[in-house]
C-alpha cells in the first residue's frame, strides 16, 4: 500500500503527489497514490505519467498510481485531501472509515452549512486526527520542484507534527509547523475572495496603488474575521494568512485573481463561472464568508464588493462605492 495519498487530481493535487513522490530528505522516493474523480485522468495519470487536463506542464513520476476506488485510498497511513471546498463533504463520507491523519487542503468555507473544512472534515470522517496544509504555493512551480514554505496546522499538536513532517517535508518544500488550524483554513479561505478583488483592479487598470492598497485593507478584513473566529495573529501574518494572500492577489497565475480581472475587463461573472473547466474557490467563498461576517458584526466591505460583482454589478461602480467609504483610522484587531 502507499504511504500517503492524495484525494483529489486538479492541478493542486496533482503537484502535491508530484511533490510527495520527489526524494525526501533522506533520499528515498516513496510510492504515491492520487485519486481522481475523472476515468480519462487516471487513465492519463497511469497510462503516460501525466495529467494532461488539468497540470499538462507537468512530466509526472514513475512512483505516482492514480486511482479511481476510495477504498484503496482509505488503506494509506496518511491521506491529503485536495478536492474542492464545496465537495470534500460528499468525498470524505464516501471514504471508507478513515483512522490515519487527514491532512486538509481545500481551501473555502462550505456554502450551505457556513463551516470550515475541518469542521466537514470531523464529521465526515470521525476516526481521523486532522491537519491542514495551507500556503503561498502555485501549482505548476510546486510540480516543478522550485522552493516552497507552507503552514502545517496539526491539531494533533506536536506528535502528529512529527509524524507528518517526514512525509511532506522535501529539500524544496518546508512546511513549518503550527496548532493553530482554525486560522491556517481562515487564510485560506478569505484570501481566495480577495485575489477577486485584486483581480478587479487590475483588470481595471487602476494601477500598482490601489492593488496593494486593497491587499493591506483585505489583510485587516482577514484579521477582523480570523480574530472573531479565534485565531491567532501570528497565523494571520504568516505563511498561510498574509503570504498566501500577497501571492494570490498578484497574478494570473491565481485562478481567483483571472477571474476578477476578467470582470474587471467587462465579462460577465456568471458566464466566466459556467464556462470555467477549474474552480475559482473565491467564488463559491464570497457569499457565505459575507453571511458569516454580518451575522457576527465584521466589517468586510471588500467581501461585499465582491459579492455585488459576483451578482452582476458593474465593477466601476463597485470601486467607486468602496472609495467613496467613510475615513476611518487603521488598527489591529482586538
């Protein structure tokens, strides 16, 4: 059997297996096991070690077997889950009883419930002890081997850092360790719907300013909502808050920030998603994150903008609105 496997063969699941399949420090490359949805990708994946759907960049190892049977993903001793936010509820409860470490790397908040992806994850699969692996990461450079840092949130604290560690550690991916997992899904999940925004404005052409004018004030509706929820500060500004929001929010290599500039250029939200093969995260994001923050009183004016987008309202109107706001101080949440 693997040792680790990856639910999920988009471009992120893909890299990660790539990644995982790559020597590790003590030069041993271990056997991988990707899972897809989609009969022609592990066909693809088996047939000509690539994934020519969803990473055609990527050459992929010898030592990575994709999979379309749960059930022998359920006999890993480590499982990374890489489906999207909005189904790893309906994959996870099709597992087999899971009692390994679950390591989360969706990134969203689940629509029709409002609850983090380990929240699903806890219900979904009850026997599993949980992490979440969250950073500044782009696919095709993982899948590259080019230097990455990410967070590894263990809520198993220090004993499952340590037996995760060796197996997602590589010469040129560093995870650092933390047991804040509510903050490492909160990054995760926001700065999707940012990287919209950002999108925005460049697809506007409003210059250099207003984009990292925008980042900064989305990093404070960040931490406005990561306080409410709990998490710590540190986790905020670190890998898995502001770093992987500075990188989202800054190119089109972020399928959130193509989507926003796509708006910003005048294309219709509701044509660009029907016509979309990956998911945007931010997209399915935005309108419960906005839920959540009124219900509990967080200002996140930048959220709303992008949901108006998202519903159809002209995205000069929509910067005009969000400049036009009252004068306020800058302050670090309580």
């Amino acid at each position: 059997m693997a040792q680790v496997a990856v639910l999920g063969g988009g471009a992120w699941g893909t890299a990660l297996a790539q990644m995982l399949a790559s020597p590790s420090d003590d030069g041993n490359a271990r056997d991988v096991l990707l899972w897809a949805l989609e009969p022609e990708v592990v066909e693809d994946i088996n047939t000509n070690h690539r994934n020519s759907r969803f990473l055609p960049s990527a050459q992929l190892a010898p030592n990575i077997r994709a999979t379309g049977d749960l059930k022998e993903v359920a006999d890993a001793g480590t499982i990374l889950a890489v489906v999207p936010a909005q189904h790893l509820r309906s994959v996870l409860s099709d597992l087999p009883g899971f009692p390994g470490d679950l390591v989360i790397c969706a990134k969203g908040i689940e629509q029709s419930t409002g609850a983090l992806m380990s929240d699903v994850a806890a219900e979904a699969s009850p026997q599993a002890t949980l992490a979440a692996l969250s950073g500044p990461t782009f696919a095709h450079e993982v899948a590259d081997g080019l230097p990455a840092a990410v967070t590894l949130a263990c809520a198993g604290g220090k004993a499952q850092w340590e037996r995760l560690s060796p197996v997602i550690a590589r010469p040129h991916f560093r995870p650092y360790y933390s047991d804040d997992l509510i903050g490492a899904e909160i990054g995760g999940a926001v700065k999707n719907v940012l990287a919209i925004a950002c999108g925005v404005v460049d697809g506007l052409a409003l210059g250099q300013n207003a984009r990292n004018a925008l980042i900064t004030r989305g990093f404070a509706e960040m931490a406005r909502f990561g306080a409410a929820r709990g998490a710590s500060f540190d986790t905020m500004t670190g890998l898995c808050g502001l770093g992987d929001l500075v990188l989202t929010c800054s190119s089109t290599s972020s399928r959130n920030f193509s989507l926003g500039k796509a708006i910003g250029e005048g294309q219709s939200a509701a044509d660009l998603m029907a016509n979309r093969q990956t998911v945007a995260e931010g997209a399915h994001t935005a309108p419960v994150l906005q839920r959540l923050a009124r219900a509990e009183g967080i200002d996140m004016p930048i959220v709303d903008a992008v949901v108006a987008l998202l519903d159809g309202a002209r995205a000069d109107d929509v910067a005009d609105a969000l400049l036009a706001r009252p004068l306020t101080t800058e302050s670090r949440p309580a």
